[in-house]
C-alpha cells in the first residue's frame, strides 16, 4: 500500500480534497489521526474536546503505529491521511512516516487568517499550520524525502488540471472519479465533523473560492509572521499547466 500524509492547515479544502481521494474507489481514508494526541499534549481546548480524546490514541506514538496498521492486510492500494500541521508537535519522531509520501496544502495566509478570524477573533499564528508545514517540508528534506506542495485555491479553480498534477508527483494514477463525490457525512469522519463539515458535507465537487473577507487590521502582524513561510512553501508548489 502506499501511505499519502497530506498536511494542511485550517480554513483550506483539506476535507474536500479527502473526499476527492475516498471517491477514487481504490482508497482509504484516515482523517486527522493525530487530533486527540494535539490535544493531549497541548491541553488546548477545542469544540468536542473529551470526545476526540475518547476517540483516538492520545499517545503520538501510538496514533503513528496505527497508521501502519491501517495499512497493512487487505487494505487497498492507496491510505489518504489528512494531517493539521498545527497538529504536528517538534519532539514527535517524524522518522516514523518515512514509508509515507507527503504532500502540503498551503493558501494565502490573507485569506486563512481573514477565513479564521470568523470563528476566532484573535488567533495565533502557530494556530495556522503555515509555520509548521514550513517546518515539515524543510525537515523532510534534510531527510532525503520529497514534499509535494500544492496551493488549495489553485487545486479549487482548476481541479481537473491541478489533481493529475497532483498524482504525478505523487506517482500514483490519476482517475477521474476525483473530481467529484455524493454528499453527506461519512464513517470516515472525525468526531468533530459535527462541529467543521456543515459545508463539505452539502458539497459534491471543488468549487472555486469566493472572494475572501479583508484580513482585520488588528490581525496584520499575523499575516506578516505568516508570509515568510508561505512565500517559502509557494515556491516549490506545482503550479498550474502552462496552457491553462
């Protein structure tokens, strides 16, 4: 099997594009796995908390094993894990996901923080998941590993150009059957679907994103704290077809 870590951050299409993944019919799904170990080892509260802790390993260690698990016997030919950078904490052994292909979703993070900032006046940068993909992807390559770097709107306005592109440097078949998938909720949802996946769950395909809201003024040092790794992360994305 091969194993694809997908890392994002909040106030992306990670969910939507875990569907795109499901619906190629030759793929497993794995959604979030290392929620409830964040949560332990951050004591952050979140929407859902003690359910999420009840739902999976809290011990990170664990949570990885459980990955390779999953991947094994008769599984299909494919695992999808949808990964929060944020989730990602330093001391954790990433020499652990080395038999798994990673791959980024980053966007702008005007319209992350701005997106964000409807649900939490005043977030924290490390909130974002931009630092710690910066992290990751350079971490990776000290280690000899590629990193596949994506950026969600472009994947949103050309999903047929941007998913082949995808799976190429992925090196794994692309099919069609990504570009769309049935409404409602999954059993491969996290606990916290209730609380995040109102809008995937009525989706059915990539849609292009709509103009986001200006960033608040009280919100542009984190913006600022943002663009580096970004900028960074934007410049190994693949990027759009020439003729597109």
């Amino acid at each position: 099997m091969i194993r694809i870590a997908m890392w994002s951050g909040p106030r992306n299409i990670s969910t939507a594009l875990m569907r795109s993944f499901e619906a190629r019919g030759d793929c497993q799904v794995v959604d979030e796995p290392l929620y409830a170990a964040y949560l332990a080892a951050t004591g952050v509260e979140h929407p859902g908390r003690d359910a999420i802790l009840a739902s999976q390993p809290t011990d990170p260690v664990e949570a990885l094993e459980a990955l390779d698990e999953a991947a094994t016997g008769d599984a299909p030919a494919l695992q999808f894990e949808k990964h929060m950078a944020q989730h990602w904490q330093p001391d954790w052994p990433l020499d652990a996901m080395t038999q798994a292909r990673h791959a980024f979703l980053i966007r702008k993070p005007e319209a992350v923080v701005a997106s964000y900032a409807r649900v939490r006046d005043s977030p924290d940068a490390k909130e974002l998941g931009l630092l710690q993909q910066a992290d990751l992807v350079e971490a990776l390559q000290r280690a000899g590993q590629r990193a596949v770097v994506m950026d969600g709107d472009e994947l949103r306005a050309n999903p047929g150009d941007m998913l082949p592109r995808l799976c190429e440097a992925l090196q794994i078949p692309y099919t069609d059957a990504m570009l769309s998938w049935p409404a409602g909720r999954r059993d491969t949802d996290g606990v916290w679907a209730p609380f995040w996946y109102g809008r995937v769950e009525a989706s059915t395909s990539f849609t292009r994103a709509t103009h986001a809201p200006p960033c608040p003024d009280h919100l542009a040092e984190v913006v600022t704290a943002l663009k580096p790794a970004y900028d960074r992360l934007y410049g190994l994305r693949i990027g759009p077809s020439p003729d597109t």
